[in-house]
C-alpha cells in the first residue's frame, strides 16, 4: 500500500470509549468491530464518532466505558443497501489505537486532513440567520482503485470560496469530524432517529496539478 495513498486521507481523535464492540465483518479470517467514542467540541457538546477497528489491535472481549483513547487512522465509506437504495455509511478505520490517562485539556482532540476531489456540485445556501454555508462531496482515493466519499460543510468566507468549486477540482481540506442528529421520515406515520457524520471544515485549498 503506497504511503502516498495513506497520506491523502489522515484522521487523529482522542476520546471516550462510549458503547462496547459489535462484530461488522471478518476479512481474510481478521475480525473488524465497531466501537463508538465521545470526542469533546469547543463548546463542551460531545461529537459521537463510530470507529472501525480489527481485533488485532485491541482485546474486542473487553469493555472500555469510560476509558480515553486516542487513535490514528482514516475516514471511511461505503454504501449500505437498505430496501430498494444505499445510505452512505462513515467511520474512522483505525491504524494505531492507545490508551491515555485522560481527556488532554486543550489537546487536538478531532483532526482530519483530506486530500481528494470535488464529485459534486458544491451546494451553497443561507441560514435564516444569513450564515453562509457550502455542502460538499469528496472523493478520496484508496489503494486498489477504491475510493471515499466524503461529506464536508464549509462555512462563511470557506463556504463562498468553496461554492466556486467545480465537479472535479483537486481540493485538499483541513477540520474535525462532526456528528449530528437527524429524524428520517420512513412513511408517512414512522420517523427514525439517525446520526449523520461530516468533515466540519477549518481550511481549504485548491491543489494545482
């Protein structure tokens, strides 16, 4: 796997472990689980962010509530089919896990660098307050002709540079991984509390080929 791959797509988050692990898959006989992790923002709400991690690199026997971590790894997607469309599904694929005494006051706790391309057309909008916001769709690229696809919010002066974008542009994007609630109409009488992630971005910039 070339660095270089490794290298467009880096996340560090340090947090709560806030759920036990759940069995997702098995590949080549090496168990993955997923496990969740409460990451404190600026404003003391917590983001609730989904990691995936092999057996490998932790005892998945054991239950850590209640224990800080802090884990290096990648963002991740894939497509869940679910009756007649697919969700996109995001966590954190884990490289390198440790265990910390506590939560580092002032510590970079939510870190993510990507570096991919615009697959979307940027969706620019005001809030009825007037705060400017750009929804956009990344592309990253994995090994072995694989790709992520990432959700990313820019806001203010981000957001109207990033609403110039255009499908295809090379962008390279700095931030934190956000959780936020939301309520999915399933019929016409049953909602479904559902959890979307996205990359809050801090900075970005165009990549010149």
């Amino acid at each position: 796997m070339s660095d270089k791959i490794i290298e467009n797509n880096q996340v560090t988050i340090m947090g709560e472990v806030a759920s036990e692990f759940t069995f997702s898959h098995e590949v080549f006989g090496e168990g993955f689980y997923m496990v969740e992790v409460l990451v404190k923002r600026l404003s003391n709400s917590d983001d609730r962010i989904p990691l995936m991690i092999s057996e490998r690199l932790i005892d998945v026997t054991q239950d850590y509530r209640g224990e800080y971590i802090t884990v290096n790894g990648q963002f991740r997607s894939y497509n869940k089919h679910e009756e007649y469309k697919n969700r996109l599904v995001l966590s954190v694929f884990v490289r390198e896990v440790s265990f910390v005494e506590e939560e580092l006051d002032g510590a970079k706790t939510n870190n993510i660098m990507l570096d991919g391309y615009i697959c979307k057309a940027p969706i620019y909008r005001k809030t009825p307050l007037g705060r400017e916001i750009a929804d956009l769709l990344l592309a990253v690229n994995r090994p072995y002709g694989k790709s992520d696809y990432i959700p990313c919010i820019c806001w203010g002066r981000n957001a109207r540079y990033a609403s110039n974008f255009e499908v295809g542009e090379h962008v390279q994007i700095f931030g934190r991984i956000q959780s936020r609630e939301y309520v999915k109409k399933l019929t016409e009488t049953e909602t479904e509390k559902r959890v979307a992630y996205e990359v809050s971005v801090s900075k970005l910039e165009c990549v010149e080929e």
